[in-house]
C-alpha cells in the first residue's frame, strides 16, 4: 500500500528502520523509540528542507520560509514588521537565514551530485506499507531513478570513505538499505537494480556516492530477520523486555554469552 503523506506514514502502525535499530537494542528501547517525543529537532527540519529542495522543488517555496533578518521583535515597527511576515508565510517553517542559506548550498551540491551520475527522478519522498510473513513493514524512501536504483540521500560530518564506513556501522545503515529494499520489492514486485548512498558534507559541501558491498549486506539481512522475529513475538505476548536479566560475560572480539565460571587459582 502506498502511503499518501507523512502525517499518515507516523500514523501507521507498522515496524519501520529506525523503530527496528531500537528494537534490536531491545523491545524496551523500542517502545521508548514509539514514545519519544515527535517534535521536530533543528537537525530534523533542516534536513527535511535539504530533502524537500532536492527532491520536490517545487513545493519548496509554498512549505519554507526565510526569516528576515533585522527585524527587533522587541520594538513595536519589529513586531508589525514580524507579524505581516507571518501572515505572508503562515503554515510555513520558518527557517533561519543561517539555515536557509545550509539549504541552498547542500542542495545544490545534492543536485550537481545526482546529475553528474545521471540520475532522474522516476519517483521522490515514496512511502510504502506492506506485509512480511506476518510483520506489517513501512519505509519512506527517499528517491527512486528511472534506470530502476533506490537513492538515499545523507548529510555527513565525513563523507570520506572511512567515515561513511564509521556511520553505516554506527546508524546501521546497512539495515536501512535491506528494509527498503525489501519493502519495495513487495509493495512493486520489482527488483531493484541496486541501493546507493548520495553523501554532502555539511561543512566542504563535498560530496561522494556508496554502494554497500556484500559483508555489509549479509549482516544486515540478519539484523532484519532478528527485528522481524523480535517484533512478532512481543506483539504476540504484548512484553517488550530490555537486557536480560541472566550475567553475562563480555570480551574483545568474543559475542555476548551467559557468565561461565573462571577459575583464578
């Protein structure tokens, strides 16, 4: 099913990426994942804007708004000149114009990026639910091209190989490419020709594409098995527990297992 807006994507009771990242913490991270509070960060709104001037341009001006600069709110000619802003601009996000101006440079060098690589936009800001095995699934992906390739677009701190290795491994964005695409595959019964990752810098504005090799992708179809399974069984029992309550023994580069006894003598 096709999912129509975002109001009604945050509505739909479904299992998505992020909530399966906290599931697989623990069902008690996830419930605090569905909890938290839903007002959009800074971060958040800036990033939406970046995608929104990329993807769907056209709709840009009618849903962002620059904030003048200048003007005192303090003072009486401050607060007219604020108010008739305002009226202009309602319903609007009002950006400010040091993050109007982020906006436009990301975006631009999102856009140079894609169009250097080809890439036209066949569908953007496409949000699926569907079913799997039982699991109800949604996923808002972000741009899907007419050569048949799922696009995500990031906004990195480092874009460099090394770095964007450091954040797949930290925001498991490998997970995020294997929800996607297997959302996608159910909801189009199409195979997609391949996941890629169009990176900008926040500060160079330098940008760089990625594609996740195999080693990746395995663990990641793992992770999803383990979230799908996860979810399932504590919808089922309505128990969402945290870490388990048995001692447990860590080391480097040895899994988690039950405490086993150690003889010091």
């Amino acid at each position: 099913m096709q999912i129509p807006d975002r109001k009604t994507y945050d509505a739909t009771a479904a299992l998505n990426y992020s909530g399966a990242k906290a599931l697989i913490q623990s069902g008690l991270h996830y419930q605090a994942y569905l909890k938290q509070d839903r007002e959009p960060t800074p971060a958040l709104i800036l990033g939406s804007a970046i995608h929104c001037a990329v993807l769907q341009p056209d709709l840009y001006a009618s849903l962002y708004a620059t904030a003048p600069e200048g003007i005192d709110r303090r003072t009486s000619s401050g607060k007219a000149a604020w108010a008739e802003f305002a009226t202009l601009n309602e319903g609007k996000t009002i950006l400010k114009a040091e993050d109007a101006l982020t906006v436009e440079q990301m975006s631009t060098a999102a856009r140079d990026l894609l169009a250097k690589h080809k890439v036209t936009i066949a569908r953007a800001e496409v949000m699926y639910a569907v079913d799997y095995c039982g699991c109800p699934l949604k996923s808002a992906i972000d741009l899907i091209s007419e050569d048949g390739y799922i696009w995500d677009l990031k906004s990195c701190l480092d874009a460099s190989p090394k770095g964007f290795l450091a954040a797949v491994r930290s925001f498991r964005y490998n997970l995020q490419q294997h929800f996607y695409r297997t959302v996608y595959e159910i909801e189009t019964k199409e195979r997609p020709r391949g996941f890629r990752f169009a990176c900008v810098e926040k500060e160079t504005m330098a940008t760089a594409v990625y594609e996740l090799g195999p080693e990746l992708t395995s663990y990641a179809v793992a992770d999803f098995e383990k979230a799908v399974t996860l979810y399932k069984s504590c919808s089922a029992l309505g128990e969402w527990p945290g870490y388990p309550d048995e001692i447990q023994t860590i080391d480097l580069n040895a899994p988690t297992s039950a405490a086993t006894p150690i003889n010091f003598a």
